[in-house]
C-alpha cells in the first residue's frame, strides 16, 4: 500500500498546476469581501463629510442670524451713511459690544466693518 504525502486541502493542485475550486473560491471570497468593505467605508466617510459640512454651514447661519439680530436691536436698517455704515442713528464704530456679546452667546467670532 502506498501512503499519499499529507497536504492541506487549500494546497494542491490539479495535475497542470492550475489551483483547485475551493481554493480559487475562497479567495475569490476574500477579495469580494474585501471590495465590499473598502466600498462601505468610502460610502460611510463620504456621508459624515456630507454631514458634518451641512452641521457647520447650519451652525455658520444660526450665528449670522443671531449677529443679525444683535446689531437690528440699534436700528432697524443698515444703511450707509457718508460713507460710514450705520444701524439706526448709531455708526458701526460705535457698536463695539455687539461682537463681544456674539462672541459670548453664540461662540462665533464676528468683525464690524
């Protein structure tokens, strides 16, 4: 009797070197896996950036707003006024709090010009 040398499953091949079906099975498996989630996390990544960038823009108009509101407590209209921007009767120069309040309830930074 003649004993066959003992070889893993995945290891042999046919006799014209071509590797069997259940290893070409299996990688094709691992590779299909592989695609799949490399194509799951670029879906995934793509959403929170799609996401974060509308938080953001949200939060940039929630404080324009907010700014907006502060500065219509002085005056109804910005209007500009020999050459000067003015809120009401006030010139912008003089609202010097209006940022430091934004600032203060809101986060965001704002600049007067």
């Amino acid at each position: 009797m003649t004993r066959r040398p003992l070889v893993s499953v995945g290891e042999r091949r046919s006799r014209d070197g071509i590797l069997r079906p259940t290893r070409q099975i299996m990688l094709l498996g691992l590779g299909s896996l592989l695609a799949m989630t490399l194509a799951i996390l670029v879906v995934v990544t793509l959403v929170l950036q799609s996401s974060l960038d509308r938080q953001a823009w949200r939060q940039v108009d929630i404080d324009t707003r907010i700014g907006w509101h502060m500065l219509h407590e002085h005056g109804d209209r910005a209007i500009i006024r020999n050459g000067h921007l003015t809120f009401g009767d006030l010139p912008s120069s003089s609202l010097t709090a209006v940022p430091d309040d934004l600032q203060r309830v809101a986060g965001g930074t704002a600049t007067i010009l």
